[in-house]
C-alpha cells in the first residue's frame, strides 16, 4: 500500500509540473495475464486514479467492464476501455484508450480519449487525433509482452516535451523508477504490475 501511495503522490506532481491538465494524473493498464483479477485491483486504486480495461477479446468482458464501471462509480475512478466505444457506452465508462496499432481507426466518442504511442510517429498521431492524453510506453524495462526496447528516460523525455498532448509514462513505472520522471515532461505515470496488489 506504501508503493501505492507513493506512486499516486509521483503522479500527481508530475500533474502539476505539467500545468495540471483536466486529466487523471495516474493510471492503471489492466493486462490478462499480469492482471488476472482487474476487478480486485480497481478496488485498492486510489481516488481519480484512470483504469484501462484492455479486455483483448475476452469472452466475459461485458461482464468485468460492468463491474468496474459500479467500483469506478462507487470509488472515485475513471473508466476508460480498449478501442470499444460500444462497450464503452453500454456501460457509461468515461472514455476510450486507443493501443497506437488501432489508433488509425479511433473515433472520438463522447468522454475522455487517450491513445499509446511507442515512438515519435505515435506521439504526433495521438495529438492529430486530438486526444486528450498519449501514454508512451516502454519507458524502462518491462515484462509485457510486446516485446519491445524501452525507449529509455532520455529519449522519451525528449518526445514527451515535444508533444501537443499531455504524455503519460508507462513500461516499467513503480514507485523506485517513477521517482526519476519528474521535471522531464510528463504529466502522469501508468502502470501494470505496481498498481495491481500482490
């Protein structure tokens, strides 16, 4: 819970350093395998904290979006769901979360609109697409699956600083590594593991 708390906190001074923007400082990306229960955590996040569902066609999706949509009601959260306005819509999240691969297909639906981006081609897409945050991602070393090279703190400083759109850190982000982020441009911290419990 102290790592929690301390990520939270990193989160929202990095909000601030970036002029506060009418967004969630802190988000949590929900992964099948890294997050077999999203529900569980989505119940310890602090307030205002932003859940992407990425549900990866999942059979029970409707079902677990559902329910995070009541904890999120319930709790203070902010729902946003993977590149599915309809499901979006069918259970009053607020917003979509656009992966960079679809992104040339999102539509800007009512509520919040974040894209990923994995390299500067990313990032400019994401602010032609008008949306209201990027999430660049890998910063540091990570077990996703994607397979990609961290981008590195240097390099993704330098794109989060050239960005039209607020740019929210994610791969490798804990409470130890998102200690590092601040004063280098971003307006938030993601992550998978850190934010979801033991």
């Amino acid at each position: 819970m102290r790592a929690l708390q301390a990520l939270a906190a990193q989160a929202a001074r990095l909000n601030r350093q970036a002029g506060a923007p009418a967004i969630p400082a802190l988000f949590f990306f929900t992964d099948p395998e890294r997050t077999p229960d999203p529900v569980a955590a989505a119940r310890r996040l602090p307030r205002g904290t932003a859940v992407v569902y990425r549900h990866f066609g999942a059979t029970n999706r409707t079902v677990t979006a559902r329910r995070l949509a009541r904890i999120a009601k319930a709790r203070g959260l902010v729902l946003l769901i993977g590149a599915d306005p309809a499901l979006a819509a069918a259970v009053g999240a607020a917003g979509v979360h656009w992966p960079q691969r679809l992104a040339g297909s999102a539509s800007r639906g009512p509520g919040l609109m974040t894209v990923s981006a994995h390299d500067a081609a990313g990032v400019a897409q994401a602010g032609a697409l008008g949306a209201d945050a990027c999430v660049l991602a890998p910063i540091f070393p990570t077990r996703s699956s994607s397979g990609r090279a961290p981008l590195g703190l240097f390099r993704a400083s330098q794109l989060a600083r050239v960005s039209g759109v607020p740019v929210i850190a994610l791969g490798g982000v804990n409470a130890r590594t998102g200690a590092r982020l601040s004063g280098r441009g971003f307006a938030g911290l993601a992550a998978v593991e850190a934010l979801a419990g033991p």
